[in-house]
C-alpha cells in the first residue's frame, strides 16, 4: 500500500510525525510512505490552491518533500509530480487543534483531503482537539496516537467511499482533549456548529505607528448541539464526519426551483 501524508502545521510540525506512524502502521513492511507537506504553516488556508503564482518543492529525505505553496498545493504536487504512482490513500493531519464545526470551513487540514477526494483517492483528515485534558500530557496528540491507526484503518476497509459519485467522500476525523485511555469511542456524526465561536478581526498598532488586523478565533470548549462533532469531542469521543465538497443546499433547492419554474 501507498499512503501520501500532507498536513496544514507544516513539514516540521509535530503532528505530522504521528500521521506518519500511523500510515507506517497501516502500509506495513511492504509499504510506502510519501510525505508532501507545506515548507511553512499554512493554517486557516482551506482549500486555496496557488493558481496564480508559481511554487518550489524541495526534497528533505527518502520520500519527504516540502512545498511552497497550501496543503492543497501538496497533493496536487504529490500526485502530478513528486510520487511514482498514485497513492491508495492520503492522510492529511493530525492537526493540532480541532477542525470540529466551523473549524472545518477554514481548515487546511481538509482543504488536502477535500482535493484529494476530488482527485479521485480515499483521503482522511486526522485533527487533534486541544484542551485542559491535553496540557498535562506527555504529548498532546496521546489520543490520536492511541486510536488513529484503529479508525482509519476501519474506514479504509468497512466505510463507504461511493467512488462512482461525481463528489467522492472523505472523513473528517477529531479525536478528544483527553489522553487516550480515557477515550469513550468512536461516534458517526454530522458537522455542529459553535454559536459563540465566528472568526473576528481586531486591530493592533505596530511599534512604527501603523495599524494591522489579527484574526482572532472564538472560544472552542463550548459544545455545539447534541449529537454534534464538537458535543461528541467535548463528552470524550472521537468524532467521524463522512463530507462532500458538493455546496449545494440540497434541502432548499426544491423550493428555488419552484420560485423560478
């Protein structure tokens, strides 16, 4: 088995290094494990690729490669030039910090995993929820190490991929802000939302008198509805969200349609 790994920290990130464990526990001895991640952080980019501009893809070691350019970028420099032949499934993570509810929307993290679905290949994206129940631990990614390997590996070979459909699936995986002995399960459920948690922009004056904006985050240990990504992360649950990069607003397009006919 062929396994590419991208993230959206970047090639030095932490993160990064357990997505690589467990795609090496998953290939095993006979398989391969490519590694095309951003040179630099390329958080919040979502699914942005650099159409515009050109970028350089450095090789750091035997099949380890960072790219100038969004996670996105990553894949598609992975399958168009860097890899020998296409992969059997790409992991994109673990991020630290959760991609959970609106996260999701902005998330690098799944910007990869969303191209390479629509690029035809299985992808899975792999984030890291962070809290109190992680400052204390060893490594704050002790969850996603303790389960990662156990659930894609499960979806690999049991969830549905529908790779007839025009929209491909792929998984949106979170796993909880606890150490891994204290993980309840697993549980399928759909994207929340955090009432209190939109993006903003505040402004700050640099030492040179001029003005800039830094995107500021809300808070994200307030659950979503129940049954919802974010309750099940914050009730100590891994969460799997199956997604589509299809936007469409299926529940109104009915009543569009009528509005026009």
């Amino acid at each position: 088995m062929r396994i590419l790994i991208t993230n959206d920290d970047g090639i030095n990130a932490p993160g990064l290094k357990v997505a690589e464990q467990i795609a090496a526990e998953i290939a095993g001895p006979d398989g391969e494990v490519w590694t095309v991640a951003p040179a630099f952080e390329q958080s919040g980019v979502g699914h942005c690729i650099s159409y515009t501009h050109p970028f350089m893809v450095a090789q750091h070691g035997p099949r380890r490669f960072a790219a100038e350019g969004s996670p996105a970028d990553c894949v598609l420099a992975a399958l168009h030039h860097v890899l020998p032949a296409r992969p059997d499934l790409v992991i994109s993570g673990v991020n630290r910090g959760n991609n959970s509810a609106e996260n999701a929307l902005y998330s690098g993290t799944l910007g990869a995993a969303m191209e390479a679905a629509l690029q035809g290949l299985p992808a899975i994206a792999l984030s890291q929820y962070m809290g109190k129940g992680t400052a204390e631990l060893d490594s704050v990614f002790d969850a996603a190490i303790g389960h990662g390997a156990d659930i894609v590996q499960k979806l690999l070979q049991n969830a549905p991929w529908d790779k007839t459909e025009n929209y491909q699936i792929f998984y949106n995986v979170n796993f909880p802000p606890i150490a891994a002995e204290l993980v309840k399960g697993v549980r399928a459920c759909p994207q929340g939302w955090r009432h209190d948690a939109i993006f903003s922009a505040v402004p700050h004056q640099s030492p040179s008198g001029r003005q800039f904006l830094w995107i500021k985050g809300g808070p994200q240990a307030t659950p979503s509805d129940p049954e919802m990504d974010v309750t099940r992360n914050l009730e100590g649950y891994v969460s799997v969200t199956p997604m589509r990069a299809d936007l469409t607003a299926h529940d109104h397009l009915q009543q569009v349609k009528d509005l026009f006919s």
